[in-house]
C-alpha cells in the first residue's frame, strides 16, 4: 500500500537516532516506499477552513552520521494526506492540546495516529485512574492539606508533575523529610495545577516495564533498571534496559486495556508497570521500540504500519 504520510514531530536535528523511535518509524515508511512529509508542532496552521501545515519532504535512514534528508519546504493542506503521525514529545501544555483540536478536523478522511481527540482526552497519568485496582494508591490534588494527609499515610511516597515526561521533576520523599512544606511552596508559589502522588514501589530498582500495545494487542516489553543512586528507570535518565516476562497480573492489566485502547483510535501505546502496580498509559508519544526490538528480536515498527495500514 502507497501511502503519503506527515509526521508532527520535535526538530528532527534534536532527536537521538540511537534511540529515537519516531526514526524507527520514518525509516521503515520509506522502506514501504510511502511519500513523507516532516513538520514541527509550531509550523501547524488553520486558514480559512483548511488545516496546513509548512512541510519538509523527507527521507530516513538507519544511520547516525545521516539520519534524515529534507527537501525545501511548501504549505500542505493536510487533508491530503493518508496519515499523520501525532509524535512531538510533551509536556503536554496548551501549544500540545491547541494541535489536538486542529488535527481533529482533519478525521475521518485522513488517520490521525494516536487519536487527537482521545490524546487530549487521555492524560497519561490520569488514565490509568479508569482502571480501579490496578493502580497503587493515588493521589491527584492541588491541596496541600489532602497532599500532606497522603504522605502522613503511607509515609513514603513519590511525587510528579501531572503532565510531565520522561522522569522529570520526580521526586521521592521517605517517611520525616524535612523538606516537604519547602516542596509544597515550591510547587503552588506560581501555578495551582494538581500533582500526583503515590506510594513508592521499591519493585521500581528492579521491576520497572515498558510494556508496548499495538491496537490493544501486547507487541513486547522493555525492562527498566535505574542507574545507581537513581529511583528512576527511564532511559532518557540512564535507566538500563533489559529483557522481562510479563506477568500474569501485567497480563491482566493489558486484557483490560485492550478494547478501551482500540476504542479510542489508540494504536500505539506504552504502559509503564512497577511491579504489577500502573502507573502511566503513555499515548502522546510513546517511546522504546529500539531496544524492545533489540532486546525480543523484533520488529514493532513494521506491526504498527501494519496496524495503520488496516485501518485504511
């Protein structure tokens, strides 16, 4: 299937072609031999009517020296397009949310993957609350007093931006950290946005997944172990990753995610699992088919083009 694909991404000049999976992606596009077209978020455009944005064609290639080739840039009306691939990093702010309602005009007749609307709809971190005991215990709150109730009650606990990435800003607070009321002012001195809060899951130095779904069905799994004198596993902050089976309960996880994912127009998904606790459904961009694909023998970006391709 000939395809003409745009892909909303971060500038390409920036990405990491070790690792970067919207590259996996592009590369295996042009070895389907479809036309691309590459653009960054800020080059997004509503006029009169029309969705367009400012488009470089482009080619991607398995090499770090030389990763990509662009053409020169014109104004596409995306509507002309097959495809396009939602996969800028967040944070999720307002310039993500405001490209959310314009890519939505652009369905049914061109496939926006992931599903605007459900990646607007879908918090990271609050969608897995959907999910009734799977989650450890959670708390969403821009009140202090709630905040401080939580880490009274479970006395060690893990604290996040609602809308970050990437392991950012996290922060551990053991039982008596005289550094709370300090955080707490730190944290609501300009902006009244919620936080999460949960307990921490000691299984994270050694049971922290990336588990991927394509179109609900599990395609493989990433382990994640911190770097030393770090309780955060992500890759973009040293994590190592490693080869895991998934277990039963993890399984249970994702049957149940399975039809709300294919529901929501989700074809492309990362859960992240502690242990057999959610804590996050990762939809805006998710991450990490290199090294599941290194680790598994696989090769996932060709399952979601062929997911995509059914869809058409």
């Amino acid at each position: 299937m000939k395809l003409r694909v745009a892909i909303q991404m971060d500038a390409i000049e920036t990405i990491n072609p070790l690792s970067d999976s919207t590259l996996l992606l592009g590369i295996e596009a042009v070895r389907r031999g479809y036309e691309i077209f590459y653009y960054t978020p800020d080059k997004l455009t509503y006029s009169d009517g029309e969705i367009r944005a400012r488009v470089h064609p482009a080619k991607f290639f398995d090499d770090p020296k030389h990763y990509y080739e662009l053409g020169e840039s014109f104004s596409l009306d995306l509507r002309t397009m097959d495809v396009v691939l939602l996969r800028q990093d967040p944070p999720f702010n307002m310039e993500y949310v405001t490209t959310t309602y314009l890519l939505e005009q652009l369905q049914p007749k061109t496939l926006v993957v992931n599903d605007p609307v459900s990646v607007r709809n879908n918090p990271e971190k609050i969608f897995p609350t959907l999910l009734k005991g799977f989650m450890p215990p959670t708390l969403i709150s821009a009140d202090e007093k709630e905040i401080a109730d939580f880490y009274a009650r479970h006395k060690d606990i893990i604290l996040k931006p609602l809308h970050g990435y990437g392991g950012r800003s996290v922060l551990h607070l053991k039982a008596g950290d005289d550094n709370f009321k300090a955080l707490m002012e730190m944290q609501f001195a300009n902006s009244k946005e919620p936080i999460m809060a949960q307990i921490f899951l000691p299984e994270v130095k050694d049971k922290d997944m990336r588990i991927i779904l394509i179109d609900g069905e599990i395609g493989g799994a990433v382990g994640r172990i911190p770097e030393t004198g770090n309780i955060r596993a992500n890759m973009r902050v040293g994590g190592k990753g490693v080869k895991v089976e998934i277990s039963k309960k993890q399984l249970q996880i994702c049957e149940a995610l399975r039809q709300p994912l294919k529901d929501r127009g989700i074809i492309f998904a990362g859960l992240d699992v502690i242990g057999d606790w959610l804590t996050e459904i990762n939809i805006t961009s998710p991450t990490t088919l290199r090294i599941a694909n290194q680790l598994n023998g696989s090769k996932l970006e060709s399952n979601i083009w062929d997911a995509i391709e059914s869809k058409l």
